[in-house]
C-alpha cells in the first residue's frame, strides 16, 4: 500500500460569504487569533505525518506564497531589533514545509480544484484538507483518517452529524455502520453520496466536511462527470462516481469542527481558540466577563 506523502489545499474559491474581507484576499488567509486558517490546516497536514503541500491558488496568490516563503526584510528587521521570540515564529512559518502552487483560474468548484493537482499528485494517494474547516483534536482529524485509510487501503472522507436545518449545505452520505478495530462505533462504509440535499431529501445527518484521503482514480472521475450543484464541478459528485469501483468509508472523527469560512463560525472559532491560548486566555476570559451578555 502506497503511503499517504501529499496533501492539497484548494484555496481558490471566492469566499463570497467572507465579503468584502475576502475581495483581495483569499479567505484562507484570515487570521484566527493571529494565524491564517491555511497554517492550521498545513500544520494539521504535518502533525499527521504529510509534509508535502500543494495549494491550489486562485485570486490573492501572493499573499498565500509570501506567507510560507522567506521574508529577508522582515527576518532582517526582527534580528536587529533583537526580537527573538518573532523570528523565531516567523522563520517556523517558512521553514515549515516543502509547498507547490498550482493555479484554478476559474472558481468552477471544488472538484474541479483538486482535479488540478492531479499533475503535481501523480499515480499516488494523497489528502484534500478544506483549511475553512478548522478542527480542534487532540489526535489531528487527518492523522484519525490516514489510520482508516492504512487500514483499509481506501479512500476516507471526515465525517460529522449535522442538523436538520444545515444539512443541505453539504455533501451527505447513505453508509452503513462497520465495526472497526474491536468495534469502535464511528466507521461507515459509504453506498451513495448526494451533494447539498434538501432536508427532506437527505439520505442521512452524516454530512462530509473538508478531511479526505483519495487515491489516483478520483481523477478521471472528476474529468468524467459534469457539472453538479451550482453549476460546478463537485468532489462530491467525483466521489460518488469512484464508489462504482470501489469501496469508500467514512469516519466520524473525534474532534471539534468551526466552518471557519462563516461568519459565525468564524467568530466562534476566534473566541474559542483565543481562551485556549496561554498568552492571552486569562485576560481575554476575565475581558468577556465584563461584557454585559
Ligand atoms: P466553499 O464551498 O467554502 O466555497 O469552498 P467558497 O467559494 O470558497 O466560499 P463561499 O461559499 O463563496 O463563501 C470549499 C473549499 O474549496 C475551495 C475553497 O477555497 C475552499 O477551501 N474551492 C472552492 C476552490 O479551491 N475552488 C473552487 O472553485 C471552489
């Protein structure tokens, strides 16, 4: 079985529910606390033993690109004003990883985003991470998916139960429960996917958010389908037609997730991580207590 070594980032939507900050700038970028969502995905992809990164760039390139590249004037700065522990964070940022760009020119969907890696991945398994699906865990959510995938030797998209309400905001899928590893109660083998259902025409609350291992043969089905909901070309669609030749799970994982690509969830998440943090979480906690809510 072929190790997981590549991870791609689609990050060249148009975050229209993010305007107008994401207007000239990719929402990817958007600091929770004082990082970009894109560096909690990538550092999610390395904790989980992927080091090799390549992000699919639309509007706002640059600002992805400078941010894991080396910053001279900026390091140069830092060193003569003496401020270790900066430098220190800021070359952790570019030394980091080993990233590639590849461009979607049209926003024609998500599908249609991973199938431009498809020179860069090559005959290889590889991971999708959605750097707007920001999840908190202690066993990072595409190490829990690679575990599946190491097992299985199949593909595995991150599972999570959702409201009647929000349901058709996402991919869902029709799956049956597996016992897996002495019967632990969150693996789903998949039988039929459908991208954004009504509530009503769901086949089930499991909806799929942005963690998946794929392997090579999600390519030509992406090439193969048309366009789906919306009008664009959808991974979930791809997914679906790979199902005609083989088996895919789907794992509940263990974790918190913030859409961090919504407004409130994106507050949510600020707010959340912020208490969590040693430098600011006291202060920050005893700040929310005066607000009269
Ligand atoms: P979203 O469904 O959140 O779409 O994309 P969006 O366009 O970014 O945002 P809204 O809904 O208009 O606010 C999920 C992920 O897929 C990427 C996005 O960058 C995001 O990481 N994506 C989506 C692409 O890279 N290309 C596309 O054509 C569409």
């Amino acid at each position: 079985m072929a190790k997981v070594r590549k991870a791609v980032f689609p990050a060249a939507g148009l975050g229209t529910r993010f305007l107008p900050a994401t207007k000239a700038q990719p929402k990817e970028m958007l600091p929770l606390v004082d990082k970009p969502l894109i560096q909690y995905g990538v550092e999610e992809a390395m904790q989980s033993g992927v080091r090799n990164i390549l992000i699919v760039t639309g509007r706002g390139k640059t600002a992805i690109e400078d941010h894991f590249d080396v910053s001279f004037e900026l390091e140069h700065l830092l060193e003569t004003r003496h401020k270790k522990d900066l430098l220190a964070t800021v070359r952790a940022v570019s030394d980091m990883i080993d990233v590639s760009y590849v461009r979607q020119k049209e926003a024609l969907g998500l599908g249609h985003a991973v199938l431009r890696a498809r020179e860069l991945v090559g005959e290889e398994p590889f991971a999708v991470v959605l750097s707007d699906d920001v999840i908190d865990a202690e066993v990072p959510c595409l190490r829990q998916l690679l575990d599946v995938y190491e097992f299985y030797n199949a593909p595995v998209v991150a599972l999570m139960e959702v409201p009647d309400e929000s349901i058709s905001a996402y991919g869902v899928v029709d799956a049956e429960p597996v016992a897996h590893n002495g019967g632990r109660d969150r693996l789903y083998r998949i039988r039929n996917m459908v991208e954004k259902p009504k509530a009503s025409e769901a086949p089930s609350r499991l909806a799929i958010i942005g963690r998946y291992v794929l392997t090579p043969e999600i390519f030509s089905s992406l090439e193969a389908i048309g366009p789906g909901s919306g009008g664009e070309i959808q991974l979930t669609d791809g997914l679906k037609h790979v199902l005609r030749c083989r088996p895919i799970y789907g794992y509940k994982f263990e974790g918190k997730r913030y859409d961090a690509g919504d407004k409130l969830g994106f507050l949510k998440a600020t707010v959340e991580f912020a208490l969590k943090r040693f430098d600011l979480g006291q202060e920050f906690r005893q700040y929310l207590k005066t607000l009269p809510i």
